[in-house]
C-alpha cells in the first residue's frame, strides 16, 4: 500500500475537480484496485484542526512513511519570502510544501500552478508565486534545480489549467505500482508518454490546416483555429487530442483554440486584451510557428496550400 498526501496552495482547486472526474482509472480505482491509501487531501480528507497537524508532523518525521506527496497550485512566497500571505496548519505552506516534499519517496506537482506557477505567476506576480521546481521556463522554483526525492527523482510535473484527470491518475498508478523507474521525462519534467505529441495530433481540424482554410469564429466547424484564432495546437505538447476530454472531446474538436496550456509559458501574452484569441502576425506571418517549422518554408508552403485546397474544405462536413 502506497501512502499518499495531496496538499493546495494558490490555487483555484480545478485541478482536484479534474481528479475526481477521472476514468481510467478513476478515483476509487485508485484506493481499492491500486493500494492508495489517501492519507489526507483537503477536500477529502477527515481529520480536522490537531488531527491534521499531527498528520503533517508525522509525515515529516517518518513515523507515518510517506510514499507520494501531490501539490496543486502555486508556492506563495509573498510577502517578502516570507509565504504569510498562505499559511496553513500553524505555519507557511511553503515551509511544509519542503519539508514533506524531503520526506516523500515521490513528488508530483499538478497543475500549473504547481510546476510552473502558472496564471498567479504571471507578472508583476504580487504574491512571488512559483511552482515546484520551475518559474515559466527557469529552473528552480519552491524546491531548488536540484532537489531528488527520496527516490531519486524530481518532481514530476503534471501540467494543464487544469490536467487531464486520467494523466494524473495514470501516473500515481505507475509510482504506487513501482512502475516509476519506467517514465521518462522530458526537459521540463513532465511525462513523456502523455508529452512528446502536440495537441493537434489527432486535430480533426488537420486538413484545413494543411490546406491553410480558417476559422474565423468561435465553434464553427470548419477551418483551422491557428491562423486567425491563436490555436496554439501546433505547438503545445499534450495529448488532448489523442485522449479527450470526458471521451467526448477537446477545445479544438469544439471550435475552442488551444491555449498552451501545457507550456511553461502559459498563459501568454500576459493576457493582454487582444492578444490571447488572435494569431499574433508580422507581414501576415504567424509570429509563433509551429515547432519545427522555419518562416521561409511557411511562406512557400502556404501558397502551395492555398492553391491546391479543394472546394470541399471549405464545406462544412460535419452536417448531420
């Protein structure tokens, strides 16, 4: 049995609402088919007030072994690095978040918030918040570049505003199995079996992007949302595409444009008005390209597109 205690910081709690909506496998599935024994998560959790100070004392010591620790949300350190302005059980939630975080066979940040800090970090970011390891693109964070858990990894980074319930139940299933010697991580220490795709893998939206037809609005059916829409699909890994969204669907299927918000660069722009929902362009060239795509070969390849898109792709196929 693997014992596992989920904490919040700054945080909106979308991330556990994600989590309990999971299927495969499912919350439950978790305790009674995988051995998790939840000790404490604070919207399931039981104990109140002295019993959970006590909890967190015991994790800290060993006495109670301490196999996962999941953070979501962000590591307030305001004001002054002081972490006052989020303190919980008597003391700065950062000071626990280091301290339980040394304790635990494993670390799992989900969210943003908890791997790069996310929306709350975005400048001029008055609560000095940070995810774990990172701030956006920076080594470091709450936890310091180099900080290993007890066994011997860093902290595994979950992303998404909020993560895909099934990403994260997936991966506790690895660690509480002792399948963690098989993930890989990426650059950023995020799961490289969920983030080595981009979002438009698996797009049903691909072939008005290879024959460069547009959407212009929102929810309409045809027409891809990266020319006009600041889709950002091409560009962010995740899977959203390949594993959707209640097994129904995902932005993009909805006529929604993806917002990166699996890149520690999320959200961009700064969220300035008029920027988040339109293709940021010079000379009618996009600004972000797709990775792996160099401007020039954009260019010819847009006028090889253009001319060779057929009337049909600019129907609307899904008419019932």
């Amino acid at each position: 049995m693997a014992n596992l205690l989920w904490l919040q910081g700054g945080a909106c709690s979308g991330n556990t609402m994600s989590f309990l909506n999971a299927e495969e496998p499912s919350a439950c599935d978790l305790v009674t088919d995988f051995g998790i024994n939840v000790l404490w998560h604070p919207s399931l959790g039981l104990e109140l007030g002295e019993g959970v100070h006590k909890l967190l004392r015991d994790c800290v010591s060993g006495e109670i072994p301490l196999d996962i620790f999941v953070f979501e949300g962000t590591v307030v350190n305001a004001p002054n690095g002081t972490g006052n302005w989020n303190r919980f059980a008597g003391r700065p939630m950062k000071d626990w978040v280091r301290e339980l975080s040394e304790a635990a066979q494993f670390v799992v940040a989900i969210g943003d918030c908890a791997t790069w800090g996310g929306i709350p970090a975005t400048a001029p970011n008055p609560s000095e918040s940070s995810g774990m390891q990172f701030l956006k693109r920076d080594r470091g964070g709450a936890l310091g570049a180099g900080f290993v858990s007890k066994a011997g990894l860093p902290a595994i980074n979950i992303p998404g505003c909020p993560a895909h319930p099934d990403w994260v139940t997936q991966i506790l299933v690895a660690v509480a199995t002792g399948r963690a010697g098989d993930l890989k991580l990426d650059e950023f220490q995020r799961p490289a079996t969920f983030f080595t795709s981009f979002t438009q893998t698996g797009c049903t939206r691909n072939m008005h992007f290879a024959y460069k037809v547009s959407a212009t609005e929102f929810g309409q059916r045809k027409g891809c949302l990266f020319y006009d829409l600041g889709c950002r699909g091409p560009m962010t890994h995740s899977p959203c595409n390949r594993i959707l969204w209640n097994r129904q669907s995902s932005k993009t299927r909805a006529g929604m444009p993806c917002l990166g918000c699996t890149e520690p660069e999320f959200p961009f722009f700064d969220l300035m008005p008029g920027t988040v929902f339109k293709t940021q362009t010079m000379m009618g060239v996009p600004k972000d390209m797709p990775t792996g795509v160099a401007k020039t070969g954009y260019i010819k390849l847009t006028a090889a597109a253009k001319a060779a898109a057929p009337a049909w792709a600019e129907q609307d196929i899904f008419v019932v």
